[in-house]
C-alpha cells in the first residue's frame, strides 16, 4: 500500500492520560483536560527543525530523534506515504516524567499528525494508531485514552489465524460528578525506575483481589462514583513502588485515610485524586469531597505540589490541515 501527502501543514492537539487508576494496570486510562498542541509542516527538503516551549524545552531532542517525529515517521512508513523534511512546533503544557502520560502523548500526537498529512486518512485509524503507539510505548494503557478521550480499557488479542495480535481498547462511562484532581510533585521519575521495582509474580490472593477492584472501579467510574474509594484499593503496584516515590505513596495513604480515592498516577510520582463533585463555590469553581482532605493533608505548605482540578477530556487527539 502506498499513499501521497495531500496536506503540509497540520494542527494537533492531544490530552494527558492517567493510567492504571488504581488496580487497572496496563489496562485503565483516563484522559484529562491537560493539553500539548503541536504543528507539523512538511518541508519541500530534507531535514528536521523542532522547537518546544513549556514542559520539555532544553530537554527534549531537536532532531529525528524527537518522539514525535519518530512516531510520524513510524505511521508515514507504515501506510507506504513519502517521507518529507519536518518543522515541529511543540507547545507543552504535561508535564514530563510525572506519570502523566507525556510520553504516549508525544506519540499519539505524532501518529495522528500523520493521518492527517495523508491523502487516505482511513489507512491510519484508531486501531491502526492504538496498535503502532503500543507498539512504541510497550503498553496501551496512556495510548488508549489519549487516542480516544475519556476512559478506556484496554487489552491485546489474538490476531487471525497465522497473524500477530493486535490492541483494542473500549470507551467506560465516567459519571459527571467525578472530577480528577493531579497532585504533581515537582521530582521527576522515569517509567524505567518505576517498572524496574516490580515483581516478576504475585500472590494468586492479590491477583484475585486486582481482579475484583479492576471490575468494581468500572462500574464507580460510570455510574457509582460512592464506590470510589473500594474500587480504587490496588494490591499489584503501588505498594512495591514506594521505595522510589515515598512522599506521593504517603500522600495516597493520608488522603485515602481521610475517604478520599486517591491513587499513583500510571507509574508516578503524581497522586491523582478522583473526587466527587459536591457543588461550586461562589466564584464558580467546582467543590469536591476531596477539598478540605487534600488542605489537611498538607496542612497548608504546598511547597514542591501543585494542585490541578483537571476536567476529563471526552474528545482525545485531535488533528486539523492548516492553510
């Protein structure tokens, strides 16, 4: 299969994920209203200039080795589609190395950016780009939800007879009185030191209770949003973890101490609280049942933290030809 460019100029705006949520690890997502948003035009010559502002600039490749570039180039050779020279223009806004799904969100972004510079988009769609993310991430997990919008489950099955399997993901409800919250710690922690703490087996009680939790956390998220605090209880991750982030696991313990549903979000160290809507206060803002929980937990010196009430983003990656 080969296809042409038929734009050269794209727009791409993609979500920050949390994955996991608790007990739905590798498998549950969620996308919230937290936004990179890039432009990507394509050069009549060889070539790749990028520039970045917000989170990531200094740090960040400039050249072909920039996760966006190398996820636009992995989808341009998968549907056959020239390769070209590149301008990438990032604007970041999600953190890096923070559990916030950055990562997945640079190549979305990337994967998507392509679809939108070809000439038969259709060759490049949701499953097609679940499938090559995944195949750059290791793991659905932020792709999914990233990719889709709202909450997700995902998994990996078996492909026809003689092919390779393939990811999928489904869209879960998530209840309007559900309001996330991240609690981003100002240190870093890649996703290598994070998974490299885990355990190579469990024991089969812990697995069964995964189970249990990972089953109840989608019926909370939809249309119970009272279990939250049961349903995101994990027994597979987080507690193996805290030798690598110990202030954002005893913030977990303090806030679900106090009936908050709070969890580390995907492989941290940000602590993502899924609050429940309580009301709003005269200026507008929503309230939640988490408020005066996450105030005593730090007992009024955030030094370090920033609290994010951050909406759930419904729509996923989106991408636009400019011009």
């Amino acid at each position: 299969m080969a296809v042409r460019l038929r734009a050269d100029h794209v727009r791409v705006r993609v979500p920050a994920t949390s994955a996991n949520l608790g007990p739905g690890f590798d498998a549950l997502g969620l996308a919230l209203g937290l936004h990179d948003e890039l432009e990507v035009r394509a050069l009549g010559g060889p070539g790749v200039r990028v520039e970045v502002t917000g989170e990531g600039a200094g740090q960040v490749p400039d050249d072909e080795s920039h996760l966006v570039v190398r996820a636009l180039r992995v989808a341009l050779d998968h549907v056959g589609a020239p390769q070209a020279g590149l301008h990438l223009i990032c604007r970041n806004r999600i953190p890096h190395g923070r559990g916030l799904g950055s990562s997945a969100a640079a190549v979305v972004a990337g994967l998507v950016a392509a679809r939108a510079l070809v000439s038969e988009p259709g060759v490049l769609d949701d499953d097609v780009v679940l499938d090559l993310a995944t195949g750059m991430e290791g793991h659905p997990d932020n792709a999914a939800p990233a990719l889709l919008g709202g909450a997700t489950v995902a998994w990996t099955q078996d492909g026809p007879a003689g092919a390779p399997s393939v990811v999928r993901a489904a869209a879960l409800a998530v209840h309007p009185d559900v309001v996330p919250v991240a609690i981003v710690p100002s240190v870093h922690l890649s996703t290598r030191t994070a998974r490299g703490v885990l355990p190579t087996t469990v024991p089969h009680t812990d697995a069964a209770f995964q189970a249990s939790r990972a089953a109840l956390l989608v019926e909370a998220l939809g249309r119970r949003p009272d279990l939250l605090l049961p349903a995101t209880q994990d027994r597979l991750h987080q507690e193996y973890r805290r030798a690598v982030m110990p202030d954002s696991l005893a913030l977990v313990d303090a806030l679900r101490a106090r009936g908050v549903a709070a969890v580390v979000s995907g492989a941290g160290p940000t602590v993502l609280v899924l609050a429940r809507r309580t009301g709003a206060a005269p200026d507008g803002t929503v309230t939640t049942d988490a408020d005066d929980a996450v105030d005593a937990a730090f007992g009024g010196a955030m030094t370090g933290w920033r609290i994010l009430p951050l909406p759930v983003d419904v729509t996923g990656a989106q991408a636009s030809a400019l011009g």
